[in-house]
C-alpha cells in the first residue's frame, strides 16, 4: 500500500514542533487556518499567532512589521490568493526590503479538485519567481516539507512555498531518506531521485512521484530515466541540472503549474544557455483547471506518468 | 549618545517656537531637495511637515547614532511619496548630512524616489505603494506587544491613501486586536493626484468612519504645533484601543503659491519658484 501524506498537514505539524524550540516564529492565517493546518499553531501558541479574517492583503504587510522586529514570520493561506491576491504587498513590503518572511501556500495547482478555478492556482510559481530576492520551494511530499520548514527557518529573507491539498505519496522515509541512505535537504539544491542514461525527468511538488512511477515503467521498456527532485525552484540548482541534461542529452519538466514561467519555464532558460539539449514540459497547458476529482483533474490536465512517459519518448526521439 | 527623548517637557512657548523653527528649516530643505531633483512631491511633504517635527523632535524616543535601536519609536510614513519631510527631519536629527539630501531621486543615492528601509538610516519600511505603511505599522506595533517593549509606532497615512481598501482591513484588525501602542495620524489635506479628494472619492464623514473601524478619534489643526503634542499626547493615553489623529492641513502649507494647489502634489518648483519660495520662508523665519 502507498503511504500518503498532504503536505499542509504535515507543515502544520513542522510548525509546532519548531515553534516549541524558536519563539522567533510567528505564524499569521487569513481565515484558513483549519485548512492550512496553521491552527495546529495556533493552539498551542496563540500568544504568537494573528487570524487577519479574509484580508490578505494587510496579513502581507503586517507580516513585514513583525518581520522588521526580528521575528521569522510564515503567513499562510491558500496560493491563489498568497500570490495574486496580495502580489504587490508581497513585492514592495516583503520581497523588495528582504524580510525575513515565508509564505507558505496551500492549495496550489489543479489538485485542490472540486472547489474549482478560483480557489486552484496554475501561475504562482511563475509570478512569485519573477520576483527579486525571492525564493520558491516546492516540497515533494510531507517528509520533504518538514525538512523544508525547518530549512526556510534559517534561511534568511523571503520566501514562497506551495503545498498541495489532498493526500500525496511520500517518495521519503522517515527523516528524510531514500532507501534507508539519509539525506541532507538543502535550500536550493535539487535532490537526483534515480541515475538514467536517456532522459531526465526534473520534476517538482506532487509531480515527483508521477515521474517515479513514470520511470519504472520506461525501465521495463528498456528506458533508462534519471529522476531529479527540485523542490527548490529559485534559486534553481543550475549546475546539477545542467549535468544531468549533457549527461542523457535529453530533459523532460513535469509540474502541477502552468507550462509557462514555472519549473518548465526555468529550466529552459538554463538549458537554452548552457545545454541544448531537445526539452518537453509536461504541465497545464496555458489553462484554468475546472472543478472535479483530484484523480480526474490531473489525467485532464495531462499531469500524469503516462504524460511524462510520452513525453520522455519524444524527448529522446529529438536526439540528434 | 544623541537619543530625543524630550516628550515629558511640557508644551510651552519655548518648546513650541523652537519645533516651529525647526519645521521653517524642514520646510526649506523639502523644496530645496526637490528642485534640485527636478521632480517628487513637495504639497504633501510642506503639509505634514509640522507633524513630521512635532514626532522627530520632540515626541518619538530614537537615537540617530544608532537607527536600530531595539527599544526606538518606530515611524512609519504609509504615504512614502511624502518622503523630503522624513528625509529633511532625518537629516536635520543627523542620521546623515545634510548635503545628502541634495542626492535625492539620484542614481546611487540612499534617498530614493520612496522610502527604502535598507538604504537610507532612520527609515523603518519600505513604502511608496499606498495603503501597506498602516499594516506594517500594525506589525511592528504586534511584535512589540509579543516582546514586552514599551516602544510606541506612529504611521503617518495621507488622505488620498485611505482610498485604498487595504487601509480598512488594517483599521479592523488593530481594533479587533486591542492595539493600543499604535498611534495613526492622517494628513487630511483634501487632495490627491488628480484632485481635490472631494471630487475624486469621498472620505467624508472620514472621522466618523475611523469611529465606526473601532478606533479613538482625536481631530486637531495640523499646523497648529501645541495642538500636535497635546494630540500626540493624548493619543498615548488611549488603552485597548487605538488612536487616529486626524490632522486638518493645507498642501503647500507654507508657501502662498503652493497652498491648495493640486498641481504641487507630484511636481517641483522651478529654480525661480524656488527663490520666490525661499524668501517666504525666510520672512516667515524673522517673523
């Protein structure tokens, strides 16, 4: 059986346990904090907690105030609404004066399911990137997000990270290892999943896990895939990337997001200046999503292995 | 050490003449700065430059030689077009000298178009997209709260900045949450960029509005310096609520051809409007 996890739950615990050992942090909500899992926070700590209501805009900014004072302040509420909602707060309070400010999404992409195009978000990563002085992580599953919050704490200055909503599989262990072999998360370097000799497969968020079982199938085709988790979208580890596309000379993106300016978007911009190398994104097609199930949602948008399967075939076939 | 910490003096003649002075001073550098850069916004720097003295040099507890001082007043200016008065009253307290100000607006300059809290020492926040500076305020105010620091935070929002939805999702929130180590003061002085705010986008009944967010109203002549202490004072005196003066002013204030005129909201005198200007001041000063 798969074991599963949602990467909000597992920041709302992340929180707490941090929260117990660095009364530094701060954490804010915009009334939806029983779905970000920030109330978990909030219960244990509401002397250092703030429910602004349905006001994100001043939730941006006065997570700037307490930031400007020392705290390390993480503002949540769901990623449409953390990015576009509140854009220019978070650009002129938080990202231009580099405070020390994580704003941690919930809810980004398509697979929020039912609720539908307003509260599903495919262009986050793209905008929230284009900004200055900010970073953008996008954990892979629950065990990942812990590490990250624990990361982003010493971290210095803004950032942006997406969560997703439903339950996902978790590619770690327990404390962060792969194959019993432990790892170290670093903010910033992408983490190589599996070696493979014909394509790459750079994935990120929920997409992760699509691109491993992507992977065993073309090995049973007798294709060999390398795996690389970034979960760190900026500042994107160019070197590794860069590697492991002269490596197997071919590269496929996958991404919960839009095909423009996320994760595809970025490793183009590496690739085309440092690698040529035949490239397929596998995301949102330049689309709003609608309402449905998750499951049904992510094979719509072409978000799933066998996307990334036949997308990984042509890569290789471009290879001159 | 150089800290201000004069708000227990009382508010007499003498006090009062020499924040008056101080503001004539203000006031020249305001236009002087923005000449030279050829372009920001003098009217809404002239109107709340008495307010701007009253706070940096008789009201605010803070300490140029060292601007992060933990325990500081903190200052906040929401409406960050505003910025010659907070530079020139900076620079008057000696953050930094007063031939700076004559870089303002210039390539490499600590003085930006609008505030910028890393470049330029004694700015708390970066402000200049309207509506932000009263939330960051109310931050500031909140972590002082979670720390037990007596320090107060004083945002200064102009009139046409309260057009901005945002203002009011602050307002509700430092009511809700009891803040009281929070003091607004509002420039009401009755235009912004493209009018008069009565033509743009009605504020009135503004104090009654602020009444109704939950926060203390204390409505004053902002020109009138005693009025601005005692208000300051008063302001201080408020529990579990916050307080807002709201500060009837002029744009321009100061300069006969500037007063109520729209069009010195966002440009810069000429070099000859400069010398008319100067010598009004300088008649006012030997007055």
């Amino acid at each position: 059986m798969i074991r599963k996890a949602a990467t909000r739950e597992a920041y709302g615990e992340a929180l707490v346990e941090l929260g117990r050992v660095d009364n530094r942090i701060v954490v804010l909500d915009a009334d939806l904090s029983t779905s970000t899992r920030t109330i978990l926070f909030a219960k244990e700590f509401p002397d250092r907690f703030f429910n602004f209501g349905i006001a994100e805009a001043n939730m941006m900014c006065v997570a700037a105030g307490l930031a400007s004072c020392g705290k390390v302040v993480f503002a949540s509420t769901f990623a449409v609404f953390a990015s576009g909602r509140a854009y220019n707060q978070f650009r002129t309070s938080i990202a231009y004066p580099q405070l020390n400010v994580k704003v941690v999404a919930t809810h980004g992409g398509i697979s929020v399911g039912e609720d539908g195009v307003t509260h599903q978000c495919v262009e986050d990563i793209a905008m929230m990137r284009a900004l200055p002085h900010t970073n953008v992580i996008v954990p892979a599953d629950g065990i990942e997000t812990k590490e990250a919050v624990k990361a982003i704490i010493e971290w210095p200055g803004p950032v942006y990270m997406r969560l997703s909503r439903p339950a996902t599989p978790l590619i770690y262990e327990e404390g962060y290892k792969l194959n019993g072999r432990p790892l170290r998360y670093k903010v910033g370097d992408a983490v190589k999943l599996m070696e493979g000799k014909d394509v790459t497969i750079v994935a990120t968020g929920i997409m992760v896990s699509e691109a491993l079982t992507a992977a065993a199938s073309l090995e049973k085709e007798g294709i060999s895939a390398a795996i690389m988790n970034v979960h760190t979208i900026k500042p994107l580890d160019e070197s590794a990337i860069v590697k492991t596309a002269k490596e197997t000379g071919a590269v496929v993106t996958a991404e919960e997001h839009s095909i423009l300016g996320g994760l595809g978007g970025a490793v183009a911009e590496v690739l085309v200046e440092n690698a040529q190398v035949p490239m397929i994104r596998v995301g949102i097609r330049d689309a709003f999503g609608e309402s449905g199930t998750t499951s049904e949602l992510l094979m719509k948008y072409g978000l799933t292995a066998p996307d990334i399967i036949e997308a990984s075939k042509r890569a290789i076939k471009m290879k001159k | 050490m150089t800290i201000f910490d004069d708000k227990r003096r009382p508010h007499d003649d003498e006090v009062v003449a020499k924040l008056n002075r101080i503001a004539l001073e203000l006031r020249r550098n305001i236009l002087i700065m923005t000449t030279k850069a050829g372009s920001g916004h003098p009217g809404g720097s002239l109107s709340s430059a008495d307010i701007v003295t009253a706070l940096y040099f008789h009201h605010l507890r803070h300490d140029p030689e060292n601007p992060k001082w933990e325990d500081r007043d903190r200052f906040v200016l929401s409406k960050g077009h505003g910025c010659p008065a907070l530079y020139a009253a900076l620079a008057e307290s000696g953050y930094f000298p007063e031939d700076t100000l004559w870089t303002l607006r210039k390539m490499g300059s600590i003085l930006q178009g609008h505030p910028d809290m890393n470049k330029t020492p004694g700015v708390e926040a970066s402000t200049g997209n309207l509506g932000q500076g009263l939330s960051v305020a109310l931050g500031i105010a909140l972590a002082g709260r979670i720390d037990r620091k007596k320090y107060r935070v004083f945002a200064l929002l102009g009139d046409g900045e309260i057009d901005e939805g945002q203002i009011w999702e602050a307002a509700m929130a430092a009511a809700h949450y009891k803040v009281d180590n929070l003091t607004a003061i509002l420039d009401l002085n009755g235009i912004q960029l493209d009018g008069l705010t009565k033509d743009i986008m009605s504020l009135e009944p503004v104090a009654d509005k602020w009444r109704a967010f939950g926060w203390h109203v204390i409505e004053i002549d902002g020109h009138n310096m005693r009025e601005i202490l005692d208000a300051l004072d008063r302001a201080e005196h408020v529990k579990y609520m916050p307080a807002i003066v709201i500060a009837h002013t002029v744009k321009g204030k100061g300069v006969s051809f500037m007063e109520g005129q729209v069009k010195f909201h966002g440009t810069a005198l000429t070099e000859e409007q400069l010398v008319k200007a100067l010598e009004e001041l300088k008649l006012e000063a030997e007055n």
